[in-house]
C-alpha cells in the first residue's frame, strides 16, 4: 500500500511534448490508490487528448474555467478544486507555466487552481536544454522553491531537439518516488522501525487439533497500517489469520506457534526503535504432540502441559533503548492486573481492553481500550473501530516517545 493511496491529487499537465509522459504518471497515481484530477492548459491538448486521461482517471478533465453541456454554461471552480486537493503535482511544468506561477497571471485554470490551493505542490520542469539553463528559467525555478514548492529535478539525456542534457522531464517512477519520499520524510514515525506481534498462535496437541484463542490479527494489522501512515517502517510477526498487510514499508512474517513468534521476535528486536506486542500468544503447550491424530475411546482426556516462551518478559529483560508497549486482555481486577504486568514486563505503555466490555476483545472490528503509561497515568478510549484505535495507540506512542 502506498502512502499515496486515499490522497486528492491534482495532476497539472502542461503543453510540453513531455506530456506524453502524465499518461504514465497518471496510471502510477492511480494504481497507488490516488483519488486523481486532471487539468490541462488549453495547449496541452496538442500534445495529449483529453479523453485517455479522463478515462484513467475516471473524471473529467479541466482545461477551461467553463464547459458547455447541454447549451448551459458550467462553471469549473478553481477554489473548490484546489480546497479539495491533498498534493499538486505540476508535470510537465514548462517554462511559460514557470513563468506564470512566480509572477502569479492567472490566464488559464491550471494556474487559478494553483493559487487557490493550499497544499504541498510539487513541480516537474521540461523544455529544452538552452531553454532550462537559461538564467530567466532557473530564477523561476529558485522562486517557486522559496515559495515552498517542492522541485522534482529535470533529467539528463536526450531531448526532443536532438540536443543532450538537462531539461528532460523526471521519469513517471522517479516523481512518484519523489513525491512519497518527501511525504515520509515529513511524518512523525519517518525513519522508524517498529515490530509489531499480531494474531494467535497454535500449539499442536495432534496432527488435526491445536491449543489456541479467537484473536483474528486484524488489531496488528491495523496497527501496522497506521504506523505506515505515520511514516514507520514495519515488521509484523503474524500467527495464522485471514488478515493481512499490504503497506508498503511492511516486512510481514508469517509463524504458526509460540516458540516461532519467539524466534522470529529475537532476531528483529536488537534492530527496532518500538515494539508494540498485540499478538494473543498461547501460554501453554503440550510437553509432546502427538504424531497421531487422538480417538474417543473415553468420555475424558489428560493433556501434559507446558508454559510456553514468554515472549513480552524476555522482551521487557533484554530491552535497551526500544519503546515497548504490550496488551492485557482482561475479565477481572482490570486496572491492577494490567498495572502488575507493566511493571513487571518493564513496558512503557500497556493496552488494556476488557471482556465485560461490550464490543471490546476478539472476533469484532472495534475495541475499547484503555492505554496506561509506566507513571500509572491511565487515558480512557470510547468504543471505536479497530482502525481508530490503532491511531490511539499510534498517536500516545508519538507523544510518549518524544517528551
């Protein structure tokens, strides 16, 4: 999953024979699960119909600030369209379009629309390469720096003259990087690992029946996927559930029982900045399986049992400078029970959430939760949708993690 996916974007296409390029960078956008719209300067169209782009973008294209349909004249609203925009994304930028953002004249709806907008614009220069050395063109290019646009740098190589060097519009691939890149680097979580336990584990009692609970991951996951969306980069150690990560940014490791988790936990956790353990982990195992799968020939069962790793202590013991945050499931004595695990699992933060809680626990999409700090200072949740918990979880870590 792209950090793109979800965003308003405008795609500003201008009459540059680069533009060929946009139907590229638009089928990128779209495949990231961009929300796109396109608008074109009048003179694009020349260069790229406006009918393949509106079919990839499934909009309409803008390239005037009125449309006749049906004999009525409509009007296409800059300010609204730029309002409704998350990131602006000028590419080709020509050295004309240049020329008009620094000095601000309005002459067509692709620079209205850039005044109105209040979001991050990101610029692509194309043009030839006497044209983009040229003194008039690289002032433009510092001045729309200054203004806090963002520069996608042009490219050496052949152009369209014949001639070889700077002025070559980035590739569709190297914007996209570009523009993610700058996002991440802006969020709070931006350069941090954290490893994230999700799911049940299964301990095998036969070759058909297993010791486990009704955990289903989906809490880890959407853990994961906001962490992402807050810039991390993530592993999930995941037991067996339908659910999975698609971020990217998202190492996902699959294990079946307790000791794999373990496993898979000691290897990642030297390397991470926050661990958070949502993973409802079997605390016993049988001594030995059974190779066979068990008869009923009695009306009861002895099983020899044994405790299994307990992953979050040997967390809590090795920890050094991670920030580690565990989960208590509760049915009784909630607070103190949740309080004595904290302390002595050594956690920085513990997620409490209760059975007698309606809606709270496994098996649902929401949860309420209660999030306790190690100073015993406890911030209560209203029953919300899993996804908005893991955002709780993820917001009290940035605010913990930096005081």
């Amino acid at each position: 999953m792209s950090i793109l996916r979800g965003k308003h974007i405008i795609l500003g296409i201008t009459a540059g024979i680069a533009a060929y390029k946009s139907v590229s960078l638009l089928r990128l956008l779209i495949k990231a699960g961009a929300d796109v719209r396109v608008i074109m300067t009048p003179a694009a169209k020349d260069f790229v119909t406006p009918l393949t782009l509106s079919t990839l973008s499934n909009s309409p294209v803008i390239s005037d600030f009125t449309n006749l349909e049906d004999d009525n004249e409509l009007w296409n609203n800059h300010v609204e369209l730029g309002l409704w925009s998350d990131l602006f994304i000028i590419a080709p930028a020509t050295a004309n379009t240049l020329s008009k953002m620094v000095s601000g004249n309005s002459d067509n709806f692709l620079i209205a629309t850039y005044l109105s907008a209040k979001c991050q614009v990101y610029f692509a220069p194309a043009m030839d390469l006497d044209m983009y050395k040229h003194p008039t063109t690289q002032s433009s290019i510092k001045k729309l720096q200054s203004f806090g646009n963002i520069l996608i740098p042009s490219a050496y190589g052949e152009l369209a003259s014949g001639l070889v060097g700077y002025g070559r519009m980035a590739e569709p691939e190297e914007i996209i990087r570009t523009v993610e890149n700058h996002i991440l680097g802006g969020l709070p979580l931006h350069s941090k690992k954290i490893l994230i336990t999700s799911g049940p584990t299964y301990e095998a009692i036969d070759p058909v029946r297993y010791i486990g609970n009704h955990s289903t991951g989906l809490m880890g996951v959407e853990l994961a996927n906001s962490a992402v969306r807050h810039g991390a980069e993530v592993i999930l150690i995941s037991g067996p559930s339908k659910y999975n990560c698609d971020a990217d940014n998202v190492n996902n490791i699959a294990v079946v029982n307790t000791k794999e988790m373990n496993e898979a936990v000691q290897k990642h956790y030297p390397s991470v900045d926050v661990a958070i353990m949502s993973a409802a982990v079997s605390d016993f195992r049988l001594k030995i399986p059974l190779k066979n799968k068990i008869k009923k020939k009695s009306n009861t069962l002895s099983l020899d049992l044994e405790k299994t790793e307990d992953i979050l202590a040997l967390m809590g013991a090795q920890k050094k400078d991670q920030f580690l945050i565990g989960f208590a499931l509760e049915t009784d004595n909630e607070i103190e029970n949740a309080i004595k695990k904290l302390k002595s699992k050594n956690l920085d933060l513990i997620v409490l959430n209760s059975l007698n809680d309606k809606g709270a626990g496994f098996g649902g999409s929401t949860n309420k939760i209660t999030i306790i700090d190690k100073d015993l200072n406890q911030k209560k949740f209203s029953l919300k949708s899993k996804a908005e918990v893991a955002d709780d979880i993820i917001n009290e870590l940035i605010k913990k993690s930096s005081e």
